[in-house]
C-alpha cells in the first residue's frame, strides 16, 4: 500500500481530481476515467479543490479553463 499524507491507497492506484462546475462534464469524465480503474477525487470549485489536495495528494488535477482565458 502506497501512503500519501496519511491515507492508504494500492500501490500503484493513480487518484485524479477533476475540477468543473458542470455536473454533466464531472459524471462523464468520472465514469471513464473510473472503468479505466482511476481512483477519481471531483470538486465543483477551486476552493473545494483545494481542501482535496491539502487531504488526499492526487497524482492527476483535471482543471476547467475558463471561456475567456
């Protein structure tokens, strides 16, 4: 078991944390990534995001841009 911050995982596992406020983009890219056997983290916003990093150090962060970036 590989330990990150405290928390047990399966060696190996990669976690991603996807970042996005529409809840369509988040079920889609959860269910792939997760078939894929992806350990996947969601946050609907940046500060929620945040507060998952500080507990659960993903391997992976998936960020919405912005339309105007």
């Amino acid at each position: 078991m590989a330990v990150a911050d405290g928390k047990r995982r399966p060696a190996g596992e990669t976690t991603v944390l996807i970042v996005d406020d529409d809840e369509t983009n988040l079920d889609m890219l959860t269910r792939r990534l997760s078939v894929r056997r992806f350990s996947v983290l969601t946050a609907t916003s940046g500060e929620e995001a945040l507060l998952l990093v500080k507990n659960e150090l993903p391997d992976v962060l998936v960020v919405e841009m912005p339309e105007d970036f």
